[in-house]
C-alpha cells in the first residue's frame, strides 16, 4: 500500500506552474550532470528540452509578476516542492559523494 503523502499547499495557478517548471528544469539539469550521466545522447536530449522548460519557468515567474504576486512565498513553496520531491530531484543536480577506493 502506498503511504498518502501530504496534501499541497493552496497555490495560485501562477504560483504551481513555477514550481511545476522548476521541478521539470531541476530534473533536466540532473539530467544532463557530467558526474551522475553515462550517454551523451541522453544528455543532449535534456540540454535541448531545457530551453523549453526554462522558457516554462521564465513565463510562469512573468504571469505572478504582471498578476501582481510580487513577492516568493517561501515557506509555501519550499511545502509544495517537499510534497513533489524535490529534495531528491534537485539532488541529482549536485556532485555525488566520493567513492571509496
């Protein structure tokens, strides 16, 4: 049985598709990370998509700023983006530990 994770917290649209576009960046650049990919394809694939995703991320950040939410709800968002898993997504953009010899 999966365990229910907690519910996110009440966004504005504008506000879920910023953090839905960094998560979708956060996990391309894991992607596309020198230590952590093992194919140049794969890699090239994410480094292609990326400019789709960032151009995501600056529209939704352009769409709260025009609606007027001018300031970042830290606490809310860094909620919705524990809830999402991003502390194991953005993860994979980071080097990894050493490895014992």
């Amino acid at each position: 049985m999966v365990p229910e994770l907690p519910p996110l917290p009440a966004l504005t649209r504008a506000e879920g598709e910023f953090v839905d576009a960094y998560l979708e960046v956060v996990d391309l650049l894991g992607r596309i990370n020198p230590s952590r990919t093992s194919h140049t394809y794969g890699a090239l694939r994410a480094a292609q998509a990326l400019v789709g995703r960032a151009t995501a991320l600056r529209d939704a950040l352009t769409l709260m700023h025009l609606r007027g939410e001018s300031e970042v709800h830290v606490d809310t968002l860094a909620r919705a983006l524990r809830v999402l898993d991003g502390e194991r997504r953005s993860g994979r953009v980071t080097l990894p530990g050493e490895r014992a010899s």
